[in-house]
C-alpha cells in the first residue's frame, strides 16, 4: 500500500521511538559537551544510552535515555523522572552533514546559564515532554496527571504518529465500509477526508488556478493544525478532537509570537501563518501542496508552486527577476522565507506573502529581498521592488498597519483595528486578532463592534469578541454573552461562561443559569487538563476570586506556586487577594517569598513596593520601586508608580526625569503623558507641557478635556 510505504519514510514514523542502536543518531561514544561551565558527558552501558550530567538537585548524576526524539534536522533524547515524568535533554544532537555544519552536539540556549529551578533547565517544567511534547508525537496520547500526587501516568496507543493520530480509530473505518452512518466507537473520532471529492484546480487564464467547488469545512487543515499550529491543547478526550476548537485554543496574530505584519517571529508553527494567506481564502489546504503520508512536497522545488500558478508567467526572470536557477528565482525564496528554530531547523512562513520591503522601512518588519541580501538596506530593496512593479499588489497581510500602531498605542491604532475586525475582506483569524487587541484598550466604539461580531460565522471572531465584552458592566455582559453559552464551538462556550462568572451570573434566567453551569464545567474541565500548570491552576483561581470563592483561590495559587516559583503572576495575584481582604501583611509576606525566589523579577518589586506604601513605609518601598523599572522597562506602568512616589516625596526633578525616560520608550503612555504635563504646568514649564498634551491630543483628538488642556497651555505661552 503506497500511503503506509510513505509513512514509513516520515517524520511522523520516526517522531518518537525507543532509544536504541538503529534509532539513537547522537555520538555516545564518551564525548563530553560544555556550555554555560555545566559539562555533559554522554555514554553507552550495556547497549543502554546515558547521559552524565547536573541533575534536579545540582550535582552530577547518570540519567538513562529511554526514547528518541525527531531526525532531523536536530534529534533530542528523553529521560525519565519520577513520578511519570519525561523531560526533554537540552544538548541535542545536530544530525546534519559535517558539511552542513552537522554531526555535533549543541544546546538549545547557548546564552542563557541554566540551574535547577529554572523551568528551561532540562528538569524544569517547560522541558516536561507529557505537555510540552507528547501530543504531537503519538498516537492517542493521554496525559492522565493526577493533580493529588503531582504524577503521570502517561499512556500511547503507538510510540510515534501513527495513521489514527490523523484518521481516528481504524474501527471506524471498518464500521463505514459496512455502511454505518455514524462514524465511531466511543472512542475515536474519525474524519472523512472528503473535502476534495468533485473538486478540482483548473488554471485560468490569468495564469492562476481556481478551485471548481469552494472550500466550505476546514477539516483536514484543523487535523493537521492540532499540531502543526501554536496552541493550547484543553482536552483530549475523543469526541473533541472532531473539532480544533473543541480541544485547542490556536494562538492568535499576537505581539512577541508574530510580527505586526503576520510573518512569524516566535516558534508559531504554520497554521495561524497558513490562515492569514491568500492560498487559505482560495481554498487550497495542506496536501495541495504536501503528501500527508511521506509528509514531503507533492513535487520539486518550483513545481510544487506550477500546479496552481502557471509557469510561464511566473517561473519567468520577468517575474521574480533574479537569475535562472539561482536561490532568488525559487518561489518559496521571495513567498516563503525562513526562520531558523531550534538552533538548526529553517521552517518556512506559510503565510506565503508578496514581498514588501517598504514595510520594512515604514514599520520594521523582516522582507524576504534582505534577508537574502543581507547586505542591502530595506530602503534599497524597496525602490528595486518598485521599479520592477510600478504598480503592486499589496498582498492579504492588510493588517499590518494596523496592527503596528496597536503594538505601539500610538495615534490612530483604535480607528485601524476596527476597520481590521469590521471588514469581510480580512481574514478571520485577522479579523480575530484586531478584536483581541481592542479588547486591552476597550471603548464604546469597540465594545459596540465587538457585540456586533459575536454574529459572525466564525468561531475565532466569536472567541475573540468575547475578550473587550468581558470588560462592560455586569448587565452587558450578560444581555450579550448568555446565547453564546450554546454556541457550537466548546472554546467559545467556555470562554462566555469565564466572562459572564461572578456578578453577571445573578442576571441570568433559569434556562440560561443551566447553560451557564454546563459551559463553566467545560472551562473548569479544560483548565485541570493541565493541572499541572501554574497558567491553569492561576486561571481557576481567578474565576473562584470572582465567585467569591476565597479558600479556593488561594488554594489554586498555592498551587500554582508549587508548581513553578517562577511564574510570579499567582505570588502577585495571591498577595492581592490577601490585600483585599485586610491582610496587607500577609500580602507582603507573599510578596518576600516569591522575591527570595525571583530577585530580579520588576512585577514582584513594583508589588512590594505598592504594598509598603499602603503600610505608609514609603523609605523601604522607593528603591523597590526603581528596580521595578529598570528590570522591567518594557512596562511603562512601573515607571509612571515610580514617578509619582517620587513626586509625592517631594523629588519633583526626579519624578519628571524618570516620566521622559519612560516615554522614551513608550512614547504614547497616556497615564505617562498625563502626569509630566501636570509636573511641568506645576514648574511652569508650559512649553514642554504642551507638548505632552498634544501628543495626548494626537491619541484622543475627540477628547473635550485634552482639548481644554491644549487651549489652555496654548494661552498661557501667548
């Protein structure tokens, strides 16, 4: 059968496999590898695989490999812990040529000085293969966590993706050929792949292909997005894997994991990059272009490409204007550029996008033309590009400006998110993005747009409007959200029942408080899927703080701080609660703990530094205060505190340094903006104020009292 031969040659096959002479690639012959002063030495026993190295609690120890994981470019060994853990090694061997570089081992984070504690140490919790990995490397794999004994017992139908990861069950399968109309089990959830049945590509005269009949369900793309894809997994039970958003909440166009443009930045995978492209909107879907079994392209370099774009308009030195057979006339050079992972790995952007060296100039983003030419200015790839299409195309990806001033909070950023979120033409995972960005800055013109999307028919433009309602009053809440309770899509649910917990539930009716129970079950069943998560554990013990359910919350942040002392949101939030029931000291006892743990941490210190003000120990809280800012600049909250602790300890001068040196970096901070113009109205130094309230003006040009203040200052320099 010639889809099981190809499979055999897959990645897929060789995801994961027990560690052994024909699967181990890695030399472990007795060499040793250095990096950071911590040395690891990796050895074979017995025909048995080792590694010596520092151990969880600092001091060097064996650790044996039991299985292997991936080919190439790079392949990683686990080794077990205690309890049902497996942790991903983080020296991994580079099996490329010599040639290519390869045949040697490296770590993952060459600059970063790892120790016990540190959940990128190879025994910390962000290198746990039973949720950071397993899923997408076997087949019908269940975490099974128990969150009273903090263990695993991890289970696997195959050791590797087998045919049913993406199938479902072969039973049924079986159950179809006797000609049942139901598929499944009760244990699988089985997909016909039939979307292409009486469909065709048929190249038109433009030179470009045309889908015979529309593309209406995305279910391979979602069987493929399950892993291919940056997201969340929240179950894994069989009957939500019929569909992505009944298991998994993909990630967004979000700063830190995309460029304002959508080109990936992050380690994002290909489905939100694939969704944002023209190809999607046209129809095509992943094994248009690969084979799903071999996992490899259905033809060779430029070929690939002249199924659906016809070669002598495209494949020309006319089109792509580089030299025939060079790196630059390959269409996936200009369209598809890469981005090194993992040290080693290039995996291509699918969001397959038409270069635009202007943007570079104009926001910053990556091009394709210099990331080639590395030498070369954008502003020089930009007028080449010009010159060679007087009159471009701009491409799908018209949200980046948008999306760029939004990153920023400059001028403008609010009007062109909601253009974004309004307009049928944007894709709706952009169309997704814009509403979650205007979910942080809410306003009556968002909250407005984001009630009307809640119509729309797409589940991720649904979810995402969620996020600016769950910022109205309790009434808006639930007039808007309650219908979603039934929506057909779980994250959808889940996510209105989150919103609509604590104050709004009192206004729902009898028939809706049944939907609303039935919709919070799912979101509590989806955050103790990862109870061994500080992020779940901390999510639950918001929704019990809203609830009023104060012994429960603080049990689910302790929790979370066993968990990973690191992950000081849950100190923060723990201390909070204890602050709003009395406790100020024992919000700073918290407080002290998780900075005992984490001394560099500015949320910590600036939280401190709040809570010994409240105790009016101004003189202990100043210097936590400044370190704040200076280990978290990217946070222009911390300076704007810092300013006015020191303003309100009559260090009017340093107040007003620490304001500039904070919209240095953030130029639009309105909280920033509004205390420096006050500061120098107060020194009279009306010049720089106005200058301050203008560009506040610039953020809110409708603002009556931004207005007056502008008027005003503009007076009194007459």
């Amino acid at each position: 059968m010639s889809e099981f031969k190809d499979w055999q040659s897959s990645h897929h096959h060789a995801a994961m496999q027990p560690a052994n002479a024909e699967t181990v690639l890695g030399d472990f012959s007795g060499v040793t590898f250095t990096n950071q002063g911590a040395t690891s030495t990796f050895f074979k026993k017995d025909d048995r695989y080792f590694v010596r190295t520092q151990g969880p609690d600092g001091n060097l120890a064996d650790f044996e490999v039991m299985y292997t994981f991936g080919v190439t470019p790079l392949q990683q060994y686990l080794i077990a812990m205690p309890g049902g853990r497996f942790q991903a090694f983080g020296v991994v061997w580079d099996t490329r040529s010599k040639e290519q570089g390869g045949q040697r081992w490296y770590h993952l984070y060459p600059n970063r000085p790892l120790k016990p504690g540190d959940p990128l140490h190879w025994t910390g919790i962000d290198q746990n293969w039973n949720y950071q990995c397993a899923w997408c490397h076997s087949t019908n794999l269940q975490k099974n966590y128990d969150a009273k004994s903090k263990t695993f017992q991890t289970t696997w139908s195959e050791v590797s993706v087998g045919c049913e990861s993406c199938h479902g069950p072969a039973s049924d399968h079986i159950s179809w050929t006797k000609g049942a109309k139901h598929p499944g089990d009760g244990r699988g959830f089985a997909v016909r792949f039939d979307e292409r049945k009486q469909a065709n590509w048929v190249m038109g005269e433009s030179g470009q292909a045309h889908r015979t009949a529309p593309r209406t369900t995305a279910k391979e793309i979602e069987v493929c997005a399950r892993c291919h894809g940056r997201r969340q997994q929240f179950s894994s039970s069989a009957d939500s894997m019929r569909v992505l958003l009944d298991a998994f909440r993909p990630s967004m166009i979000e700063p830190g994991l995309f460029h304002a443009d959508g080109q990936q930045r992050d380690e994002v995978f290909n489905y939100a990059s694939f969704a944002q492209s023209k190809m999607y909107a046209a129809g095509v879907t992943c094994s248009d272009c690969h084979n799903p079994h071999s996992g490899k392209l259905v033809a060779d370099g430029n070929a690939v490409c002249s199924k659906c774009h016809a070669p002598a308009r495209f494949d020309t030195t006319a089109h792509h204007h580089h030299a025939e057979g060079s790196a630059g006339s390959k269409c996936a050079s200009c369209h598809m550029p890469t981005t090194v992972y993992m040290g080693v790995d290039a995996r291509h952007d699918h969001s397959m996008r038409i270069p635009r060296p202007d943007r570079s100039v104009m926001i910053g983003t990556p091009n394709a033309c210099t990331m080639c030419h590395t030498d070369m200015p954008a502003s020089k790839a930009r007028d080449a590009v010009k010159l060679w299409y007087p009159s471009p195309k701009p491409g799908t990806q018209d949200f980046a400006e948008a999306f760029d001033l939004s990153d920023r909070g400059a001028p403008g950023a609010q009007a062109a998110l909601i253009k974004v979120a309004s307009s049928p033409a944007s894709s709706p995972i952009a169309r997704a993005s814009a509403l979650m960005r205007l979910g942080r800055a809410p306003s009556p013109d968002a909250l407005a747009l984001a009630v009307g999307s809640l119509k729309i028919d797409d589940p991720l433009v649904r979810n995402a409007a969620i996020a600016t309602i769950a910022g109205a009053d309790p009434a808006t809440r639930a007039a808007t959200l309650s219908p979603l309770l039934q929506d057909p899509s779980r994250m959808v649910r889940m996510d209105a029942a989150r919103a609509l917990a604590g104050e709004p539930e009192a206004a729902l009716d009898a028939t809706q408080r049944v939907d609303f129970d039935t919709a919070l079950a799912e979101y509590i069943a989806g955050q103790l899927h990862n109870a061994e998560r500080p992020e779940s554990q901390t999510n639950l013990a918001g929704l019990y703080r809203d609830r009023g359910m104060a012994d429960e919350a603080r049990a689910a942040y302790r929790t979370a701080i066993e968990l990973d002392s690191t992950f000081v949101a849950a100190s923060i939030s723990l201390a909070d609660l204890e602050r709003t029931a009395g406790n100020e000291s024992g919000a700073e006892n918290i407080l002290r703990t998780a900075i005992a743990a984490n001394p560099t941490s500015g949320p910590v210190q600036h939280a401190l530094g709040l809570s010994l003000i409240r105790q009016k120990r101004t003189a202990e809280a100043m210097p936590l205060l400044a370190e704040a800012v200076e280990n978290a600049p990217e946070d222009p909250r911390f300076g704007y505190v810092y300013a006015i602790a020191l303003h309100s300890t009559g260090d009017a001068g340093k107040a007003r340094e620490v304001l500039i040196n904070t919209l240095a970096r953030h130029p639009y901070d309105r909280a920033s903006l509004l205390a420096l113009t006050s500061y120098d109205v107060e020194a009279k130094q009306f010049s720089s104020a106005l200058e301050s309230a203008q560009r506040l003006l610039e953020l809110e040009p409708a603002n009556p009292q931004f207005m007056t203040l502008v008027d005003g200052l503009k007076q009194k320099l007459r």
